[in-house]
C-alpha cells in the first residue's frame, strides 16, 4: 500500500509540474484512466454496450443506402431500358408525329393498360397490365423469361409473356392459351421479371406483354380507353440526351408529352427510396437514443461510486480538470471500442438487408463494405458515448477533497450549474442536426424533436411523479415485504427514472407500430364487409351500359352503383394557366392542379360518403347560367381556390369553364366511386364516357362465375375483386410488417441491453442493502421477494406508461393523419405488458442471485 501510494504522489507530482509547463499533461490522463479502469473495465463496457445494436443499425443501413445508390447509378440504364423516353396518357396529337419519328437512331413503342384476360384451360380470369410492345425495346438489360429465347421470340406472332405470379395461379405452362381481349394469344413464356419492376409490381399489376402488331384486334382500344402511350429511343453514345430533352421540352409541353432520361430516372429512383432509409434510419437512431439512456444512468452511478477516488485524487493535488478528464477518456476508450463492435456488427446485418428488402427494390443490390457508413457509425458512436457521458461527468468538477470525509456528491441544480443547460442544449442540437441530415425537411425534423423530446420528458415527468407519490403517500399499512420493495421506487440509487424511460420509450415505440399496422389493415378490410361492394366493373362504354346491369342482375347480384366517368384537364385556374404558375414558386399546388388528368362524374345529389363543407350544392346546370362544380375540401385548399372561383376544363378538346359552388369531406375509407370534382346533372352527358358499376359478390365460386361471364361477353371490360385486392394487400402488409419488425427489433433488444446494464448497476447499488438485511436476519425468500416487487413496480410502470403514450400516438395518426377510427386490439397490448413486466422481474432476480448465493461477510469483503 505504501510502495502504490509513493508511486501515485510520484506521479501526481510529474502530473502537477508538468501541468506548469504545458497546461495538461496528457500521458499522465491517459496511464490514470487506464489504471483506474483495470477493476472496471467490464462495468465500463456493460455501459456502452446499450449503444452497439444502434450503431449496428445505422451501420447497416447507411451501408445499404450507398450501395443502393452505387447499383441505381450503375443500373440505370438497365431500369429504364432506353436512352429516353417519351411518354403520355392521352392519344398522341397528329402534330407531334413528325418529332416522335424522327428522334434516336433506333425506336420501340408500347402502349400499357389495365385489362382482363381469360386463361382458356381452367376458365380463370385476372386484371393485369397489358404491355402491348413493338421494337427490340429494352436495348439496354433484359426482359427476363423463361425459355430465356422468348423475350424475343414472342414479338413475332399471336404470342404473349406472362407473369410467373399468374402462371402459378392459374397452372398455366408455356404452350397454354390465354385471351386478351377478342384475341387469342399462346403463351411463348414465363415472366420472370421486366425493366424497372419490383417484386410488389408483380403481386399489385401483374404484366403480359403482347406484340404491339395485334392491338387493334383486340378491340381494348377504343375511344375513352385508359391507355399510356410510351416511346423508347436510343441514341449514339456520344448523345448528351439530358441537353437534347431539355431543348425539347417546349414542343413536349405543347403535345402534353412527357419525358424522362436516365439521370432523370436515377433521380426519380434515389428520391422514391428516400422516405424508406429515412425511416430505417430513424428507427435506428430511435434505438440509438434508447441506448443513450442507458449511458447517461450509467455513467451517474459509476461517477457516484468513483466519488472516494476522486476526492483521494484531489487532496493528492490533481484539479477538478484533471479528475474530469480521466474519466472522460475512459468513456471515449470504451465508447470507441463499443462503436467498433457496432460497426463490424452493422456491417455483418448489412448482408441481410438487401434479402429482407427485396420486394421493394427494382435493382440488385450488391453486398459489399462501405468504408464510409463504418466510418460515420465509429464517429457518431464517439460523440454520443462522450455526449451522453457528459451529463453525469460535469458533476466531477464538484468533488472537493472533502469528499474523502464524507463520501458523497452534492450535485449542483441546473439553475446553479450553466455547464448542464449547456449540455443539455448540445443533446438535442444533436438530435435536431442528426434528424434533419436524415429527413432533409425543417418541418418533419421539428416535429420529430418535439415527438421524442416529449415522450422524454413525459415519461421522465411520470418516473419523478410516481417517486414523489410513493414518497407522500407511502403505503405504511402494507406488509414489511411490500413497503420494503415499494420503497426501492424512491430511495437514493433508486432505478425508476431510467427505467421508466428507456423501458417505457421502448414499448411505446413497438407498440405504435402495432397499432399503425393495424389501423392500415383495417382501413382495407372495412371495405370488404357484407354492405359493401366488392367488385368493381369499368371501362364499360355507354352502348354496354345496360347489357352488363342486365347481366348483372341475372345472376341475381345487385347493382350498388352505375357511375359515369369522364376524363378532363384543367387548363386555367382563377384565369392563369400553367405557365403563369410556372413563375410563381408559392403555388406549387396550383401548378400541379394543371399537371394532372381527371376522371370526373357529375349528378344531382351528394352520396353518403360526403359531406357538405362550404358553398351551395347545384346538382342541376340550368341553360344559359354558370356550371357550379364541387371540390373536395383537401384538394380546394391545395390548389388555392375558394367559393366563387372560376375553372377552366378542357373536355377532351371542347373548353368549359365552371365556377367552384361548393366543398364536401369525402370518406375515402368507403368502397364506392369518390371523386374530386362532381359537376352537375345537364353538363357532360354528350362527352365522351366510360362507365364504373359496382355490386357485392357473396362467394369466391360466383364471383369466378361472374368475372368468367363478363370477359367472355365483354372483353374489353375490366374488373377489380376487392377479395383478390385485400389478399395482395394484406401479403404486402405482411412483408411490410416484416421490415418494421425487423428493425424495431434493434429498439427492443437495445432496450433489453439498456434493462440488463440498469438492473445489473443497480446490484452494485442494492447489494449493501441487501447484506444489510441479511446482517440482520432477512431470510434469501424475504430479499427476493423485495427484490421482485421493486421490479415489478418498475417494470410495469414502465410498460403501462409506454402503452399509454402508444394509445395516444397512435389515436392521433388514425384521427388526423389516416383519417379513420382507432380500436387497438387490447390482448396483443396486455400479453405485451405481462412479458414486459414479468422480463424485468426476472431479469433482477437473475441479477440478484450473487447477493443470495454468499454469505454476508464474503460479500462485503469483496466490496471493500
């Protein structure tokens, strides 16, 4: 002990003189910090390991986030397929053939609509996407079959390319015939997968390719026909297409032609996957912060337990600077080497990612090392390790070698330390920068703040009220055991606090989650309910209009509705056109009100999904006086128009100008025709229409009946079977939940790090209690039943404070965001509150066994 004492004087007086000479004597710090941390070190990195699994998450997916980009860069051309692409949803104008013909050095053509076929083996039937394709489109990648000769083969006669999704549903094999339309076409091949086409593409819109030679003969298209237009072009390597694009763009606007290049579609590409690693991320760095928790309690209490050291530091001549720096070393060491551990991890789950996200993705995803997500994750680690420390750590500076004699810490309030409001106001700079280089928006950073700030403060603000009510209102006529175990909640070294939060934080988080699935799962199933229809018949033209009512009814199924459709473009809104709000960047909605087609209704009187906002309902144009259209009140406010104000349409090339009369709230959850605009009865009877009929369908064997009946009657009509819809939806959901599921379990099993590091620390506090009441005759049953409630306390406070905010949170999407009601399933949440519960229970019970399994003096040895 003498020989340990004249070494450390020794070398405390190096430290001092040498602190004359240059401020700081930084060797010194470092041998210390290692010195100290030898009885520590595994205590040190239990502290840090709540922050692995965080960084393994954001390693993973900036990883997967750069290589996406390298592979959409790199498989651009392979997504779009051509050099350009010019494409419109309206017949090409005679004016503009002349350009379209002369463009590329080679060109392809394909027009794509929805339509049903007819599978001639089994009778079965299926809307998919017919892509009707001439040319050797795509000139760059593949369209990838099965025979693999068939990609080409089949441009050359009545033959077609279905979707391997089809081909395993209705059993059809290459040879097979199938129907589109009045034509019969043999199957040359299996489709395994075109241009630009993700795995939820194939389950939503199936694809058959036809030759573009046969159209005509299948009588789909037909005036009022809902078909896309597109024309691919290749161009001499040296061409710069982006410039060539832009220099045509005036006569593209003029023909209502629209365009897209490589750059454009790697753009477009980026920018869709944005929103999906911006999520990822913020789960991840939500994971993040819950380990954070766990760092900040923990290095308080191990500050506590160091008060001795330091103070002996301190009388020895060190400064409150030193004492501080010591520690901080040691937290960046063990910070580092738990970001390193993160980012080998982050990079290992790297490899799974592009697995579990391959439904989602049109490109392949190389697996490799990015050196740069390693890098961000090493650095991000650092600074939220020290970050985070830092709280607990300004409290060093306060330990004056008094401490020696007293053996405890005054902790100086916020009102008297500005070093901790300091601190405080750096953690969430942090968190507000970090979320904004993720989301890229000042508003969604915002609100995400102000979301985890709050849950923060809420479920802290709880822990302290339930502390000080357990204090005031101690209930001192329970048993010993319980007021034993109730008191723990308030004691010094108590656990409620960090508890509370991170456990709290934590099931609140899954649980929003769980209820967000559910609210989307039951905004679709809704629909399917027995008084709603579940098939939905268009394209019907009007001279088709009572035949299929007539077929419709002889199978005795009722006629829910017979819509009228008419498809239209505004070409002016409150006088100006599109170029007009082309110059001006505030009216954004506005402009894109000029953008987009209508499919617009007109009748004299509002349906039950809506509700009369503002203005006066016209269902009947009088002659001679103005056409008053309705709004949707949402899509009124986003092109900025009011009551009064005047419209111009363009009705597939007969101008009309109407006035807004009225907005209405539609419940877009209903499954029935709702529309954006209705015009009244006496307006658009003589345009040219398609027409929706909608019935319910009471069993999958009639509705094959049905469907069966109206192609083989009406080819050119297709149908949507809400049943086959909520399948699809229900598969994608599914996969959907898996993604959710598989990085929230980042949150959890964080959490569980962040349960086992508190409760672990907490025996280092409790266990001179414990020998205590040991000392004086408690039996291991009386300390570990103590033990169990105090943890059962927390734990379920914990739990319950988190579903709580859960409830609340997700009541607020379903109102304001998703618009429809909010019923939780309340047995998921309940068995989640018991395994919360029961998992911190036994998780101190586990941690507590050490106490009980030694004699009293052999534990207090071992302390001292």
């Amino acid at each position: 002990m003498k020989i340990l004492k004249s070494r450390i004087m020794s070398e405390l007086n190096d430290a001092v003189t040498g602190e004359h000479k240059s401020s700081l004597n930084f060797k010194w710090l470092l041998l210390m910090a290692w010195r100290d941390s030898r009885r520590n070190r595994s205590r040190l990195f239990l502290f840090i390991s709540s922050i692995i699994l965080g960084i393994a998450a954001l390693v993973a997916i900036y990883s997967f986030e750069y290589n996406l980009r390298n592979d959409i860069d790199s498989q651009a051309k392979s997504l779009l397929g051509a050099d350009l692409i010019i494409e419109t949803n309206k017949t090409v104008k005679e004016e503009a053939l002349p350009m379209l013909k002369s463009l590329g050095t080679e060109r392809s053509e394909e027009r794509t609509f929805a339509s049903m076929v007819y599978f001639q083996k089994n009778g079965g039937t299926r809307l998919v996407n017919v892509r009707a394709l001439s040319g050797d489109f795509p000139y760059y990648g593949d369209i990838e079959t099965t025979p693999k000769t068939a990609s080409r083969s089949f441009r050359l006669g009545k033959q077609a390319l279905v979707d391997k999704t089809l081909m395993l549903q209705y059993d059809a094999k290459p040879g097979d015939s199938i129907k589109v339309g009045e034509v019969i076409f043999e199957i040359a091949g299996v489709l395994n997968k075109a241009p630009g086409q993700t795995g939820f593409n194939a389950a939503v819109a199936p694809i058959v390719y036809i030759p573009l030679a046969y159209l005509e003969e299948t009588g789909l298209s037909q005036k009022g026909s809902r078909i896309t237009y597109n024309f691919y072009y290749k161009f001499p390597p040296e061409t710069n297409v982006n410039k060539l694009a832009k220099r045509l763009e005036p006569q593209l606007e003029k023909a209502e032609l629209d365009y897209e290049t490589i750059e454009s579609r790697k753009e477009n590409t980026g920018r869709s996957f944005e929103d999906m690693t911006e999520f990822l991320a913020l789960v991840g760095f939500i994971a993040l912060l819950l380990g954070c928790i766990g760092v900040a309690s923990a290095i308080h209490i191990y500050i506590r337990e160091k008060i001795n050291t330091i103070a002996v530091l301190r009388c020895l001549g060190a400064s409150s600077r030193q004492a501080f720096l010591i520690y901080l070393i040691q937290i960046a060491g063990i910070g580092l080497i738990g970001s390193l551990i993160g980012s080998i991890l982050g990079t290992l789950i790297q490899q799974f990612l592009p697995i579990v996200l391959k439904d989602f993705l049109p490109v392949e995803i190389a697996v490799a090392i990015s050196w740069m997500a390693v890098g961000q994750g090493l650095l991000l680690g650092l600074i939220i390790s020290i970050l985070f420390a830092l709280l607990p750590l300004v409290s060093v500076r306060n330990i004056s070698p008094l401490n020696t004699l007293r053996l405890s810490l005054e902790e100086t309030s916020l009102f008297k330390d500005p070093i901790k409001w300091l601190v405080y106001f750096i953690i969430v700079l942090f968190i507000f920068g970090f979320t904004y280089l993720q989301m890229g928006s000042l508003k969604k950073t915002v609100f995400f703040t102000a979301g985890v700030l709050a849950g923060f403060i809420t479920l802290a603000a709880l822990a302290y009220a339930m502390m000080w009510l357990a204090r005031r209102y101690f209930p001192s006529s329970w048993s010993y055991l319980w007021r034993q175990g109730f008191a723990n909640l308030f004691r010094p070294n108590n656990q409620t606090l960090i508890l509370v939060v991170s456990i709290g934080l934590g099931t609140a988080f899954i649980c929003t989650l769980f209820f967000v699935q559910g609210i989307l799962i039951n905004r679709v199933t809704r629909s399917s309910s027995k008084n709603q229809p579940n098939m939905v018949l268009f394209d019907i033209q009007s001279n088709q209009k009572q035949a299929v009512a007539d077929l419709t009814k002889s199978l005795n199924l009722p006629v829910l509705q017979e819509v009228p459709i008419v498809n239209m473009r505004m070409t002016e809104i409150k006088g100006r056109n599109a170029a007009s709000y082309k110059k001006d960047s505030v009216a954004w909605g506005a402009m894109r009100g000029l953008e987009r087609e209508y499919r617009v209704t007109y009748r004299d009187s509002l349906s039950d999904s809506e509700e009369l906002i503002d203005g006066k309902w016209i269902g009947k144009a009088e002659p001679g006086k103005p056409v008053y259209v309705s709004l949707e009140d949402g899509y009124a406010k986003r092109i900025g128009v009011k009551i009064g104000d005047e419209l111009t349409f363009n009705v597939q090339g007969a101008p009309l100008k109407a006035l807004v009369g009225s907005t209405r709230k539609v419940d877009w959850n209903r499954i029935q025709t709702n529309f954006i605009l209705i015009f009244p009865t006496g307006v658009l009877e003589d345009a040219p229409q398609f027409h929706v009929l909608l019935t319910q369908v009471p069993s999958n064997e009639l509705s094959a009946k049905y469907q069966q009946a109206v192609v083989k009657t009406f080819p050119n009509i297709s149908m949507i079977d809400l049943g086959l819809v909520l399948s699809v939806l229900d598969e994608i959901l599914d996969k959907m939940g898996f993604v959710i599921r598989f990085m929230a379990a980042f949150s959890i099993i964080t959490g569980l790090i962040v349960l086992i590091a508190s409760v672990l620390i907490s025996k280092y506090q409790r266990i001179r209690e414990s020998v205590l009441l040991r000392t004086m005759g408690a039996s291991r049953k009386q300390i570990l039943v103590i033990t169990a409630l105090e943890y059962f306390f927390l734990g379920a406070l914990a739990a319950g404070a988190g579903i709580v905010l859960a409830l609340v949170a997700s009541w607020g999407l379903a109102r304001f965001v998703f618009e429809t009601t909010f019923s939780p399933e309340l047995v998921p949440v309940l068995i989640l509150f018991l395994l919360i519960t029961s998992l911190t229970v036994l998780v101190g019970l586990f941690n507590s066994r050490g106490v009980l399994n030694r004699p009293p003096l052999e534990v207090l040895r071992s302390e001292v």
